[in-house]
C-alpha cells in the first residue's frame, strides 16, 4: 500500500500499486474505527494481497491479507519511505514497470543507496515517458562523445551546438552520469550537472500532471 486519505469520519480511500494494472483506488468502510481490524495491515509500504469489488467504476474492500511488512526499515528510514510512496501516489501510475515494481517490492535494499532518491525520479520519468536524454545532444541528437556541454539547466550539447555560456563537462563526469540508467545498482555518484538535469524535469512534469 502507499497512501491512504480519510473520507467522512471513518471511511477511506486507499491507495495500492498493483503489479499489473498500476496504482489502484479501493474505498474502505470503517477503516478508522477504533476496532478496525484493516488498520494495522493497511500501513503504507505493506505488502498485501487484496480482494475487492467492483461497483460501477468504483473498488470497495472486501478482505486483506498480510504478505509482508517493512517495519524495520520504515522506522529507520521513515522520511524516505513516505517520501518514495507519495511519489509514486503523485504521478499516478496506469501501468506498472517491471522495474518500478521491483524498486517498491525491495525498497529495503534501494532506500539504504545514498542517491536512491534522485535513482527513483529518474527511473519515474523514463516510465512515464519523459526521461531526461543523457547520451546525446540536445538540439542535434548527435551522440556525445568526449566534448559535453551542459546549458545549466535542463540539456547536454555536443561541441557543434554549445553556446559560449555552456559548462564543459568533464568527460569523466559524464560517464559515472551515464549510471543512473543502470537497472542493477543505484550509482555511487550523482554529478552536480545530473540532479540539476533531473530537478527541471521533475518539476516540468508536475506542471504536466
């Protein structure tokens, strides 16, 4: 599960991303009774297994069952962890990437990686289709090579097509940059011109969403 909001006095919805269909919506009778046996199982990163059903264009709760929980890790990385499912509750996503679902099925073993949260937004934007082009440049799609330079702000430019007031970046840079796109490993290294790179996209995006 990755976030809930109250509706009325005790009812909910809840929101869970499913290995299929994306992040789903369910409505949850009386979750916020004081003897609701759902409250403690629907946590936020809970793994479950869920049966509802559906009532026109709506999904009502009918019964949940525990898979897994993330306690230890939740409480020593609790600000990542809401951080990672409030995300990923803003973008709404209608499908789910093979990889995004196992980000979130392993977080512990992603949100202990220093660059995790800048690792995460990049691998978001390449599935909604808006990852930030790394490999070539800007304007004339020619593959970079050894000359990289970067508008300070959103774009790298090959040698042909830099303007005087563009940053060179060293080659060296580039290439730990390139490490991002790795579906092994979150990289050791984020250089400076990268997560300026993937902040203007990000906020491009939720000016779309």
């Amino acid at each position: 599960m990755i976030y809930k909001e109250r509706v009325k006095e005790n009812d909910a919805n809840v929101y869970i991303l499913t290995k299929k269909d994306g992040i789903l919506k369910i409505y949850v009778q009386g979750l916020f009774k004081i003897k609701s046996k759902n409250l403690p199982l629907l946590q936020i990163g809970n793994y479950l297994q869920v049966f509802g059903l559906k009532e026109g264009d709506n999904l009502k709760l009918i019964s949940v069952l525990p898979l897994k929980t993330r306690y230890f890790y939740f409480k020593k990385y609790s600000y990542l962890y809401l951080w990672s499912f409030f995300l990923l509750k803003k973008i709404s996503l209608l499908e789910t990437d093979d990889f995004i679902w196992k980000i979130y099925t392993n977080l512990e073993k992603f949100i202990i990686k220093k660059n995790f949260p800048h690792y995460l937004i990049f691998h978001l934007l390449r599935v909604l289709g808006f990852e930030p082009e790394i490999s070539k440049c800007f304007k004339c799609q020619r593959k970079l090579k050894k000359e990289i330079y970067f508008d300070g702000k959103r774009a790298l430019f090959c040698k042909f097509c830099k303007k005087p007031a563009y940053q060179k970046i060293p080659y060296l840079e580039w290439l730990k940059a390139l490490k991002i796109k790795s579906k092994n490993k979150v990289p050791e290294e984020v250089p400076s011109f990268l997560k300026t790179i993937i902040k203007t996209y990000f906020k491009n995006l939720k000016r779309l969403s």
